[in-house]
C-alpha cells in the first residue's frame, strides 16, 4: 500500500494511493486518524481498515487534483545517514567508517515532495543529496538486525539538502542539513510488503534533466536493518520516525569545478518500486517577496 499525506483545499489527511487517484481514508473509514503518525501508531488493525477501503473501490480523488504533503508532517526523530555507500566515500576523499554516522535533520526542514527549495540568503553552497529513507512503524527498543523489518512500516524518498560550507562548521552537521525546506520526503509511504528487496532498489538524481546520480541500494555500507539495529540500541523508536540512509556519488560538492544548486534549477529523484518527487529551487529574495 501507498499511503500518502494529501489535502485537497481542506485540511491534510491520509490517503491510500492506487495507480493515478488516492482513497480519502477520512472518508472511506472515519474512525481512522487523519494524521500519519498516530495512524502508524495505531498498527495491524489500522492498516487493515485502510486495505478495506481501498478495496471498496469508493472515495477516490484524482491524484493531479491534490496536493501531496511530506507523508510524516512533523517526525520526532528525522536522522540522516552519512558516507553510507562506497562510490561517494571515493569522491569525497573520506575515510570509509567503520560505525555508522548518525545526525540529526531539524524536522521543521521537512518538506513536500513537489515543494520548493529555499536557497539561504547568501546563496550558499546547497547541494542535492537522494536517498532512500525508512519511517518506523512500532514503538521499539533493542531491536536485533533479524527483526529490523518487522518495525520499519516503509520506505519513501529524502532529498537530504544540504548546505556545505554550514555543514562544515560543525562536526554534528546538524545546521548545515537543517534549513528550513531543505528536507523533501515523499511522494508516499511504500509498506514493506510491497517493496521486493530494499537493499536492491535503483536510485537516481536528475538536476535540470542531467542524471546527476545513478547507483543502487545494494551499495549501501550500513543498511536499513543495521540502522535499525544501531539505533534501537540507544533510544526508542517510535510511529513516524524517519532515517534516510544516505547518498550515492554524484553530489554536486564533488564535481571539479563544483556545481551547487541555483534558482530556477529542478531536482528530480526517482527509486525504483517508490516512485519519483521533484522541487524547484528558488532564491530566499523572491520568497520573501512573494510571501
């Protein structure tokens, strides 16, 4: 099932998505919530009641006549994953990690897979980052890698932004991963029942329509269940997490000469059995003004 944050000029709430429309789950099974984290903390049972209402077939909007939001709005933990896949260790110079390296993105940097990308002020040098990303499911703690799946509720798409010369001024990375729109996450929640392998899913970023990015999950260092197994050994997981699990080579920091994002560029990424989310980025001036 997809399962989607969407709002048609009234508020936001969860939908299921099949093929081109999207299942107003508010009003196919009203007891449900209308929020995606306490729907992922409500478990089996919810998702069970939202597998009913796709199948009846009723309560479907277009989805070209909506407008999708970032699946989970506001998570309480938005951790990104860095050098996690080998080719873009190489570009970048690093030393391969022996432990995965964990921050934090700021969950007001969440963003709407259709949205726009606010460059900083001075321009800076913001750069793209695709990545798979998991969102939990389960409130969880201690989880072994073998049971890692059992708590993910799904995989969806991050553009982990990131803004270099502030990335670079502190070790946590933190500010630099966290301005305000720099954290894109969607197009929908894909449950794992209906993803093959998610260590074995093409990923590829286009910016202006040049393939920036192109590589595979299989390549990733520390994978979606280790994450798991990782953090789950610190601190409890809970519904709406999620972690993006980091980026292939391709990033525009490592091309000689470099090529950061500018207003009016347009980053596309797509993984396979996921789908596809696409932002414009555009100058903090013209914001303001048109604010």
């Amino acid at each position: 099932m997809r399962l989607a944050t969407f709002r048609d000029g009234a508020s936001a709430r969860v939908g299921a998505v099949v093929g081109d429309e999207v299942v107003d789950l508010a009003r196919e099974a009203p007891d449900l919530p209308r929020e995606m984290i306490p729907f992922l903390d409500a478990g089996p049972a919810a998702l069970a009641s939202a597998r009913r209402a796709v199948a009846g077939g009723k309560g479907r909007l277009p989805l070209a006549a909506v407008r999708l939001e970032a699946p989970v709005a506001r998570p309480q933990k938005f951790i990104g994953v860095g050098l996690n896949y080998a080719d873009h260790i190489e570009e970048t110079g690093a030393k391969a990690p022996e432990f995965p390296t964990f921050f934090n993105k700021q969950s007001s940097c969440v963003n709407a897979p259709f949205g726009t990308i606010v460059l900083p002020p001075s321009g800076g040098y913001t750069d793209y980052e695709g990545e798979l990303a998991f969102v939990i499911g389960r409130r969880c703690r201690a989880v072994p890698r073998a049971r890692a799946a059992d708590v993910i509720a799904g995989y969806t798409i991050v553009n982990d932004v990131s803004v270099r010369d502030w990335q670079r001024r502190a070790p946590t990375l933190t500010l630099g991963k966290s301005w305000d729109t720099h954290g894109p996450m969607g197009p929908w929640i894909v449950t794992g029942d209906e993803i093959s392998d998610p260590h074995a899913l093409d990923i590829r970023t286009w910016v202006n329509g040049e393939l920036r990015q192109s590589s595979n999950t299989k390549h990733l260092i520390f994978d979606c269940f280790a994450c798991v197994e990782t953090l789950s050994t610190v601190c409890t997981l809970e519904p709406g997490d999620v972690i993006s699990t980091g980026t292939p080579s391709g990033v525009g920091v490592a091309m000689s000469p470099p090529r950061f994002l500018k207003a009016g560029d347009v980053v596309r990424i797509e993984i396979g059995e996921i789908g596809f989310m696409e932002q414009t980025v555009v100058s903090s001036t013209s914001t303001r003004s048109s604010g």
